[in-house]
C-alpha cells in the first residue's frame, strides 16, 4: 500500500553526474541492486549520517572517507552489512577499492552505502563482479534506474526534480531516497541522494544539507526505528553556468530553501511509503514553548500504536490523541489550554471533548486519505510539523515475513 | 490470546475487606462492571496514580480523597471518564456521593476509578442505581467476582493471593489487576488493587507500595501508551492478629518484600495478556552504568515495532535488536564490549554476530512462548528487567475494532 503518490516525476539531468546501475543478485529476484554516482571533478559532497551507536560499516567509511573529496557513491540495496563486526568492516572497504579500480579514482574517494538486512555478511565478490557493468552503464540519465535500485521494501521510486535560478542562470537539483521501514531518522533518513550542479563551498554544502534534513527526514517516523544506516548525501559538482553560492547572499538563502523543499518532499514520500500504509498522518504541534517540546508532543502522537491503529481503522477515538498528548512529558501542561483539532474539526477543548464536536465530523475526517492532527498546547509561539502513517494488518504482515 | 496464563488462584479471605459486584449496564455486554470494595475502620491506605497530564476526573478525585482515610474504593469499567472535562469532575464526585449515602460514609472517603473508553461522559445514573445491589452483595470472598468486573479488554482475570508470617501470625495478601492495552506504566498500572490484613500506618504502606510498583508495574510495557487512569492502590487493615509493621522491623523488609511479589505477580499476568501477545518477552538489561539507562535500553526494544513483529513471527532477527540497542540513546556505548542473548544463546558480541551463533540454535529459542532477551552493555553493575509482548494481526485487530 501506498497513500496518495503520484508516477515518479521527469528527472533532469545533473550537469556532472552520471549514474550507473547493475544486479549484483544480492536478492533473489532478479533486479538492479548496485548503484554507482560519479561527481565530475572539483565537485563539492556534504552528508549526515544515523546516530545509532551500531552504525553499519558503510556509514564508518562514509564517514572517514568524506574528507578525502569523493567523487563516487557506492550503494548496495539487499544487505545493510551492519552488526557484521570486523568483517563487515574489511568488506566495505573492498567494495570501495573494487570500484577505485574499475573507475580509476582512490579507494578512499568512495562513498559507500548499504541498505537491507541487517547481520548478514555482505556478499562482497557478486557486488564487485558487478561493478564493471555499473561502470558501462553510467549515464546522466539514469535516474528513475536509481531511485529503483536502492529500493528494499519500498513499493514505489522515489524522485524530486527541480530547477531554480541562481543569479539568472538554472541550476538542476535532483533527489533520490528510500525506505519505508525501520524509519525515524536521525540526523538523516535510510538513503537520500540529492545532486546539483551549483556551485558551492563544503561547508556551506554541509550547512544546507543540515538545515534541510533536521526539518524533513527528522521530522519523519514510520515505526519509531532508527536505522543502523541511515545517510544523507549533497552532491554539488559546480558544473552549471552559476556564479558560486556565497554566504549570507541571496543566491545562499534560494539554494538553500530549495534544498529543504526537495528533502521535504523525499521524506513524504517515504512516509506515503510507510509499511503497510493506508493513511497519512500530518501532525502539527502549535503554541508551544519551543521546538524541542513540539517535536516530542507531535512524535509520541506519531509513535503510539494505539492512535496508529485507531488512523487505521478510520476510527476518530480522539481519547487516544489526548492520552498521548498527555503522556508526552511536557511539564505542567495545564490541559485546560490545550486543543486538539483533526483537520479544521476541533475534537478538544477545555480538557474534554469540545461543545462542537460530533462523532460525524470526526469521522468525515477520518474517512480521508490524508489527515492533519493540530494540537494547540497553548503555552507559546514554537510550532513544529511530524509526517507518519497508520498501523494496519499489512505492517505486521510486512515484518513479520521480512526475512522469509 | 494469552501466553501461559495458568488458572485464577484461590483467593483467600482478607479479614476486614469485603467486596460487591454489579452489572450496570455500561457497556452493551451483561457483566457485571461495578466494584466497590470495603475497608474495615482503622484501615490505612496507600495509591500511586497515571503521571499522563490528562489525567481523569476519578483520578483526580481519588488522588484528594486519600487524605481522608478512605473507607471505600469504587470502580467501573466500561467507560474511563477521561476527557471529560467538567461535566467528568462532577460525575465523579456525583458517584462517590451515591455510594456514600448508600453504604453511610461521608463522600471523600470514597475513591473512585474508572476504566474503559475515554471521552464518553460516564452513565452516572446507571452506575448509582447499581450500587445498593452491589452493597447488597458485599462478602469476603468476592475477589473472583471482582476481578472480573474491573476488565476491559483482557482476556482473564487476574489476581494473586498469599499468606506471610508476621511475628509467627499469618498475614494475608491478595491483589488483582486489569490491563491488556494501553500499558507503559508510569506510577501505577491500570488498575490494581491489593489488600491485606496488616496492620502498617499509611506512610510505610505508601513506601512500600510506591517500592512494589517501581520493580514491576513501571518496568512493563504493551504499547508505550500510559494511561490517563493508571491507579494502584494498597489497602490494609490491621484485622490479622499480627502486630503492627514499624519500619527497619525484620518484619517490615518481609511484608514489602511479599508487595513487591504481589506487584511483580499481576505485572506479568497483564503482560501475558497483552493485546493479542502470543509471546512474553522478557528483556534483561546487565552490566549498564545505572538503572535509568538499563530501563531505557529495555523498553527502547520493548516498544520497537519491528523487534515485537520479529518476535510475533518467531523470526530470530537480531540485527533488530542490535539496532534498538544502538538507537537507546546511551552516550559512548562501546559496540564492542556489547553482548546480546537470545535465552542462553549468544547472538551478539565485539560489535556483530557471534561466532559460535548459528540460526537453528536462535530459531529454537524463538519457537519457545516466553523468551528472555539478555543485554550486557560492558558499562556497570546496574541491571533491570522489562517485560512486554509482541506484536500480532489480534493488536491491529483488536485496536482498529475496539469502538466498533
């Protein structure tokens, strides 16, 4: 199931990228698993990683490799080579010298990533036999084959393309994610991939992909599960006809809202992608004190299995919305301020039910696709959003066999 | 379902307790759903209540009644008069003087407690007309009969009954309880009752209470959802021939130590039938640096959805176990010094999958109905213990049904 996504939209091309795909048979089934990003020369590459102190091996040489200005990506969907010890580790560094030797770069000029079960030893020789083909293949148009390719049990690609004028001149911005399981990112979502070809400094890059990320893939959760492998990768190859992106200009400032526009619509998308999803839910926490507090009301609404499976049944049982907002711990909440709306239909005011309410309205709203969750705390100007889904038959069914 | 619930106990009679049942009619079902219970004079009696800021109008009221050397408690299940804002307040206290006028107390030496749907307003008038036939009823050896009318959504009645030796007399024990579903515990369970014929002033009976429920009903989890009417009360009456419990006696680290069993005791029957559990997971969490970190270890894998589908499935996959564990939020864990048990099989240790692991011996342990869990985080010396289930079809079943 899938709630509400659109046919996965044109992608542009990235003046400076090329991606490659090819199937290593990680899997079972036969299709591309393996997907290589090469970023022309003096490209710029920012990234954010999972704080899961069992971070995979990939996410370690990522990390450790970033200072060395990479310009190739290596990703693997299939097998997430996480809790797989030193081998893990010994593994992940053969795959990036595999392809350092196919594509003529060094060894520590490789990104790579992995998603897919997690404790399994990564099949390292079907991945490097594979590498050639990938590097045949490289094409700058192949990005609908790379959103494919990194998929696990994701049911749909995931793809935003757009374009935004720097100065008068177009620069491409185009971003590829997946994950629909194991999802609250933290400090990024299972894998997004976004690439353009402005032209800008690291550390601003690294500032944007930030910002972005702390208001799209962090503000996401399917199952309250960070991941081991979670990463996030700005690419910025400096290939488009723009002047370079400088601090505090205003070229920074549409760089940067655009950034967070395409992380923004990765992560609905892995949310409309939630396992077994047939809703979702939009939950907007308003009036608080601070953004902190926001996040922690709107995220134990997210989380609790109770309001995910009344979202399921399409049941307005708003007395689980409050008990959630409830037991959230925000400090002397003084409940008879709060109000909690499902859509524009106010369900609670003055610490109960509200006068308006009826069970009709409510489930009006309940019937829909998509549903947003206000609740007002009534205690300041802080305002944050968190996307989720709804908990069905199917999430349970989905995990349940993942490994069968 | 349930996990390896055996039969409800004998009860024995707790001298100076008397309890009636009564079918109000409260919810559509004809069972009795009204419980009121009956202290003998001189009692002293000790409560924990929910920490959820919305908590109900009952909770509230019981909370300032217990000053007043309650006599009588009053329960309902069927409805929570949560959310109920004013109107609830009123309601509440409106029971309490119905039942004082019928049983010749004054009104605040009533507690109440209500379970069931939040957000309805309470059929006051149904309840108050049931409780002369409840007086009516009231006997010592009720306890059955009361554990069955406190239920909501479990699926047996539970209780415990036993008998200590107080300075060579005997002093009798009993508790019940009901939970299945909106279960993490934050002060208290659900809804637990626990009387004895020990004769203990309040503020000792309050120690050991809030001691008992710390060790059990606050280290269980079903769903991560604290109720807004979470309330455990402990009720004595100095009827046995024992003398009074003074603190530092040899008798007083007996008798809490007898609560604590009690409190452990119901703890795990709600866990065994927990919304549509088929397994009791039991999580120990060693060697961490101090209690509020083990805890927060456990239940960050208690409340995992993809750990409970796991384990619903019987599939060992540990890697989701080790991905909790990561995402805990223990500052400087070391992965390596990290060991994970499945029973007595090693499936984690030096940050990936053991050596000596094999999948037969992991898939053996999950085939069992009861499964311990064992971290050992190489920090300390603290260790504790969470209980919780797994996550079945019957948890979306019964949640996505439950006001239908």
């Amino acid at each position: 199931m899938a709630v509400g996504q659109g046919d996965f939209p044109e992608m542009l091309e990235v003046a400076g990228i090329q991606l490659g795909t090819a199937c290593a048979g990680i899997k079972q089934t036969v299709r591309d698993d393996i997907l290589i990003i090469q970023m022309a020369d003096h490209s710029t590459c920012a990234a954010v990683f999972t704080r899961n102190a069992f971070c995979a091996a990939p996410v370690q040489v990522a990390k450790a490799n970033l200072a060395h200005a990479p310009r190739w990506l290596l990703i693997n969907s299939g097998n997430a080579n996480a809790g797989t010890g030193t081998q893990g580790m010994q593994d992940a560094l053969a795959s990036c010298a595999a392809l350092a030797a196919v594509a003529g770069c060094t060894a520590n000029q490789v990104l790579p990533f992995s998603t897919g079960v997690i404790g399994q030893p990564l099949p390292v020789e079907k991945i490097n036999a594979a590498l050639p083909s990938a590097v045949n293949n490289l094409s700058p148009g192949n990005w609908d084959k790379a959103a494919k390719a990194i998929m696990t049990t994701d049911t749909f690609p995931k793809g935003v393309s757009k374009v935004i004028s720097i100065e008068g001149k177009p620069v491409a911005i185009n971003g590829i994610a997946k994950g629909a399981g194991m999802i609250q990112p933290n400090m990024a979502t299972m894998l997004g991939f976004i690439a353009t070809d402005a032209k800008i400094k690291q550390h601003l890059l690294q500032e944007c992909l930030a910002q972005g990320v702390e208001q799209s893939f962090n503000r996401i959760t399917v199952d309250g599960d960070t991941s081991t492998n979670d990463a996030g990768v700005l690419m910025a190859t400096g290939c488009s006809a723009a002047p370079e992106i400088t601090r505090n200009s205003e070229s920074y400032m549409i760089f940067a809202d655009a950034i967070m526009t395409v992380c923004k619509k990765l992560a609905e998308a892995i949310i409309r992608d939630g396992e077994g999803a047939t809703k979702l839910m939009r939950i907007v926490v308003e009036q608080s004190l601070n953004d902190e507090e926001a996040v922690r009301v709107g995220k134990t609404i997210a989380h609790s299995p109770l309001v995910k499976t009344a979202f399921f049944a399409g049941d307005p049982n708003w007395g689980r919305i409050l008990a959630a907002v409830g037991r959230s711990g925000v400090e002397n909440m003084d409940i008879d301020k709060v109000q909690i709306f499902l859509d524009d239909v106010c369900i609670v005011k003055n610490g109960g039910r509200a006068d308006t309410y009826t069970e009709e309205a409510g489930q009006q709203v309940m019937n829909q696709e998509e549903i947003t969750v206000t609740v007002k705390l009534g205690r300041g100007e802080a305002c944050q959003e968190i996307l989720s889904c709804d908990f069905s038959y199917d999430y349970v069914r989905i995990n349940a066999e993942y490994r069968t």
